[in-house]
C-alpha cells in the first residue's frame, strides 16, 4: 500500500463527512424548569443470557463456534424523542464508553436534567459520527486505547470485540470484530477515501416517561449473537476474523448491529 | 546492574569518596515561607492530564531536585560495601534501563525479570512492574504507589539490599542533605519515606516526547521514505502493531501474552496478579519510545536486538490457549513480513530515539 499524504487524506475524510451529513432534526422543545434525570446501565447477553467471557461455548448462525474475551464500543448522541416530533438530546456528555472489563464504565448517569414528561423512544449512534470522530480529543485511558490509526481514518474505534473462533477441529482462531472509519481503496491498494460507519439505534420498546426530580434507570443490552446472524449471516471464514481495512466486512457488521441493542429495564 | 563485592578495596574507596562529598556545595532552591515551591508537569501535547502523582506526594522544586541527589548518590545505601545508587543500573544513556537486560543486586542476586525503562511513568495508571503489581488497585497499601517502586528497589535482595535504618542514617548524616529534606519536606530531619518520595518526585519528571517523530507530528521534521512505509506497517493490519503500542506513550501500559512460549510458569506473570487464567504469560506492553537503547528485549530479554524482536512478530509466533486475541496472525507464525518491510518497520522505530530525554542536563548526575 502506497502512503497517502495526512493532509490529503483528511480532506477525503471531510468530503465523505460533508457527504453523509443527516437531515437535522427539528429543534428541540424548550426546556422546562421541572426535570428529572437519567442512569443508563449496560449488560452484555447472548440470545437473553448473561454473556460468558472465555468460554467457547457460543455457536453462530453460519455455525462458528466462538469466544468473546473483550467488549469495548462507543456510543454517542443519545436522543429522547417525544411523540410530537420533538426531541431532547443528552447533551451533558455527548459520548460514553464501555468496557464490559471497566465496571465502572457499565454505569452512565448522563448528568442533564431531562425534562418531565412522556418519551416514546430513545436512539442513538453506534460509534462517533465522522465529524465528532477527532482524533487526540481523549488523552486519558481508556478512551485513549480505542485511537483509530490516522491512516485508517482516525479518531476511535467504534467497537473493539476480540475473541476466538474455531476455525476446524484442534484449530483456534483469533478474531478482531473492530468497527470504525472505513477506507475505499484504489486498485492498487491505496486509500482513496473514508467512510463514515457509525450509525443510529432506535432502541425498541423505550417508551418512558419521567416525573420532576424522577431518577430513571434504563438499561441498555448488547445481544452479541445479533452481530453475527441478521440481516447477513457472518461466516467468519467469509467477511474475515479482521476487518478494520475491510469496509464491505464493516458495513456488514453495522447492518448486523443496528438490532443489536434492546432495553433491559426501566426503572 | 553491577555486582560490587565485598573487599576491604571498596571499603576504602567508599569511605574516600564520602569523605570527599562531604564539601559539596549545597544546591541552591528556592525557599519561600510558604514552604517548598510548586512544580507543575509540562504536559506535551496529546500527553495524558491524568497524572500518576499521590495526594501525599506532590511534586515540588525542592522535592524533585533532593530526588535528583539521591537517585545518583552511591552512599544511599547506608552499607560500607557498595556504592551502589539506582543510577547504577538506571543509565541515563539508556532511558534509565541498564541496557544488558538481567540485573544483579547488591549481593549478586539476579532481578527476577530484566530492567524496564523509567519513560513517562508519571501517565501511567495501569500498575508498574512487568506484571502490574504496584497499583493503585492493589489491597496491599504498601504496594500502589512509584513511592513502594522507589522502596522495593532500596530494600530488595536483588536491588540494593538496604533497609530503612541504614538508608536514613546515612543520608541524615550526610551534611548537604538535612538542610535539603528541610526545604523539599520542612523537617530537617530525614526519614525513609521522605527519600522515597523525592526519588519518585524525581523518576515523575522524566518525560519522554522529543523523537523524531514527535517533531513529525509538529510539523519540525520529516520522515524519510523507509521510515514512512515503517509507520503505515505499525499503523495498519499489516503490522497491527498500534494495538498494544499505540498512543503517544506508545503503549497501553495492557497486559498481553505475545505469543513468546507455550509452558508458563513464573510465577510473577500478569496471572499471578489477577489469577485470571487468561492472564497466564501475559506482560506489559513496554513503551517503544527509545527502543534501540533498551535492549535485550521481553521480560527475559530473549531477544537481543530489534531485529530479532520484529522476526517474532513476522513469524516466531508460539500457540497456546492463553495468547491475547490481538495477535491475529498466530495461526500463520506472525505477520510475515518481508525483508524490506522489517527494515522499514525496523526504520520507523529508530523515530522514537528521543536525545533530548538522554541527554536532559536536569536528569543527569549532579554530582
């Protein structure tokens, strides 16, 4: 692979950024003085069970067997919507981390005050969005060990899930299922470009509402087998055990993802 | 590290040279009424902010300058025997490794892994040592800080073998330093914590972010064609090596089994410390900043030079069940990389020779 120049590739990545930029949403309501607040928590399943770590006990749809030993992603703008079109947006921080490894980072108390009232659903984006997605803006762990090589794009991995898969009988395969800034490549193999891979959530089912200085606690439930088996059936001998400089394997995966989360709870 | 022995030569040349500190000038800090003067870490930038330094240890100008004094001083011991200091194993010209991998204490026992280099330890979080064991998650108090580094290196067998008797005494009666532990800690009264914390005041200021490459990114230099090709192999699935070396420390300051053997058995791997099965073998990922200096390499030192390191990962590879899921390429021995891509690759590290830290007049001898 030839290098591309940094300054030339950061202003393909802006041309991809300014080209999936999103109809915006219609401006939020006026907040009013009466608001409660919001505690997500994160939990990790596989088909509605607790997920076991280090353990090959999990078969895919295409009939990998497989492991799961770290879970890392971002998620970022999350938005509450009201039935009238209207919206409020977690705005206090508009990113968080998880480390199914960091216990502390499977508890996110947002810090807004959030309007009383009733919400009929909640989404947000899987990842960071290109023109949130700087590199350097985390210099402190463990943010900082998710940094996206800036010749791949940069800025942060969306997703980290590492573990291992078998390949064959007495065969153990490594797998890095990392989502993030994608590339288009030349024929010759040199990056021409980069792709904005992070997409939007709509949790279903996240109908609430919250009363004046109301705590809501919500949780957020990554089913893991969801990356592997709809709408595309992951082979791992097919889309690959790497995939970062693989951007049909990531725009699978990311189809794969949007059903991936559901709530737990609302409490 | 060096082993002195006991001879009735040493003695002699030990007390000779105390003798002949004892006229050393003072060093000259200054002193306010409101106590020793504040030292404020330069952060370079894209650095961590989140910074390693205790409540009950903050980093002042007197503070950091006592540790200087110490770190180099061969009397700190409080033995007749040795001259040992930590600078004796800790070389300067060496990123403050010893460069020949194993060291040996002052009774000529053998470190139980070979030396890591003392770069930028004041943004690590993740737990010091090989394994990770002083942290501040460790239940044993005494076990958290660079402070307990700083006094597990005074007091071990295969280190300098002193205790905190000998250690204070000899330091209280030494007539530069009581006036100094007055200034950096307001008694002149020297106690064995207070040298440990000046020391580890020092080892927080020895910061590390002058490469080439760091004048790269500053836009101050450029690199050539090799050692651009080198940093897309580190930065890409090609080498993978961003992973566990990524960042602007050029380590996560994780803890990896890279794939080096397949029969674990020491007992201070990183499973000694979690007693997670998956941790068996796994080490810190050491910083690559001025890699060319801190050879042998891997907690062994099995590998002697950068090459033979690079040929490991391109295809020396060791299966075993507890080898970390980054190490994608296990199956295939490594990365495979061929001779010129080695040589590039080998070619970008040699970026991250910082002169300027080694060569840093506030790091050097003050003696």
């Amino acid at each position: 692979m030839k290098n591309l120049s940094i300054i030339s590739l950061f202003f393909i990545g802006l041309l991809f950024a300014s080209c999936d930029k999103e109809t915006p949403l219609p401006d939020p309501q006026p907040q009013p003085s009466n608001t409660g607040s919001i505690v997500f928590k994160f939990a990790h399943n596989v088909n509605g069970l607790a997920l076991v770590k280090d353990s090959m006990m999990y078969t895919n749809t295409a009939g990998n067997k497989y492991e799961i030993n770290e879970i890392k992603y971002f998620i970022s703008d999350v938005i509450l919507h009201n039935a009238n079109g209207t919206y409020y947006s977690i705005s206090n921080t508009d990113k968080h981390y998880v480390d199914n490894d960091i216990a502390s980072t499977l508890t996110w108390n947002v810090g807004d005050n959030i309007p009383e009232g009733s919400y009929d659903s909640i989404t947000f984006t899987f990842g960071i969005t290109m023109a949130k997605n700087i590199s350097n803006m985390f210099v402190n762990a463990p943010e900082i060990y998710m940094a996206w090589p800036e010749p791949l794009g940069g800025g942060y991995h969306y997703l980290m899930m590492n573990g291992k898969w078998e390949k064959a009988v007495d065969t153990i395969n490594n797998f890095n299922f990392h989502i993030g800034i994608g590339q288009t490549y030349d024929g010759l193999g040199n990056i021409i470009g980069f792709v904005d891979n992070a997409f939007k959530v709509k949790l279903p089912a996240s109908a609430f509402s919250i009363s004046t200085s109301q705590t809501r606690v919500i949780q957020i439930v990554m089913n893991i087998e969801s990356w592997f088996n709809s709408p595309i059936v992951w082979d791992f001998n097919i889309q690959g055990e790497n995939i970062m400089q693989s951007q049909s394997a990531m725009s699978d995966a990311c189809k794969n993802g949007a059903d991936a989360f559901s709530i737990g709870y609302i409490n | 590290m060096k082993l002195f022995k006991y001879s009735f030569l040493s003695l002699v040349l030990c007390l000779a040279i105390v003798s002949c500190k004892k006229d050393e000038p003072i060093p000259t800090t200054t002193v306010t009424n409101d106590g020793p003067t504040p030292y404020v870490i330069q952060i370079p930038k894209f650095f961590p902010t989140i910074l390693n330094i205790p409540a009950d240890n903050p980093m002042t100008v007197e503070g950091i300058e006592l540790g200087r004094y110490l770190f180099y001083d061969g009397r700190l011991t409080g033995k007749v025997d040795t001259l040992m200091s930590c600078a004796t194993c800790h070389h300067i010209d060496k990123s403050f490794e010893n460069g020949i991998g194993y060291g040996y204490g002052v009774t000529g026992i053998q470190t139980p892994h070979v030396m890591l280099p003392m770069i930028n330890l004041v943004f690590n979080s993740s737990g010091y040592f090989w394994n990770g064991k002083i942290s501040a998650s460790n239940p044993n108090e005494h076990n958290r800080t660079l402070e307990d580094v700083v006094y597990l290196g005074l007091t071990a067998p295969h280190e300098l073998h002193s205790d905190s008797v000998s250690c204070k005494n000899a330091i209280q009666n030494i007539p530069m330093y009581p006036p100094m532990f007055k200034k950096a800690f307001g008694s002149d009264v020297v106690t064995f914590k207070n040298i440990a914390k000046a020391i580890a005041q020092f080892v927080r200021t020895l910061i590390s972010a002058d490469s080439k490459f760091d004048r790269y990114l500053r836009g101050e230099a450029q690199l050539n064609a090799s050692e651009l090709k080198g940093y897309m192999i580190f930065n890409t699935e090609k080498g993978d090596c961003f992973h566990c070396h990524g960042t602007v420390l050029f380590t996560t300051n994780q803890f990896y089994n890279n794939a080096t053997d397949s029969v674990f058995n020491d007992p201070r791997d990183r499973f000694a410390i979690t007693g997670d099965p998956k941790d068996h073998g796994a080490y810190k990922a050491t910083t690559l900043r001025n890699i060319e200096l801190t050879g042998p390499y891997m907690r062994d030192g099995r590998f002697a030079t950068l090459d033979q390191v690079i040929n490991h990962y391109s295809e020396g590879l060791v299966w075993s069940p507890y080898v970390h899921p980054l190490m994608k390429k296990i199956n295939d021995g490594g990365i495979q990389l061929t001779p010129t891509e080695k040589a590039d690759l080998k070619a970008f590290l040699h970026t991250l020779m910082d002169s300027t830290f080694i060569t840093n007049p506030a790091f050097k001898n003050p003696f």
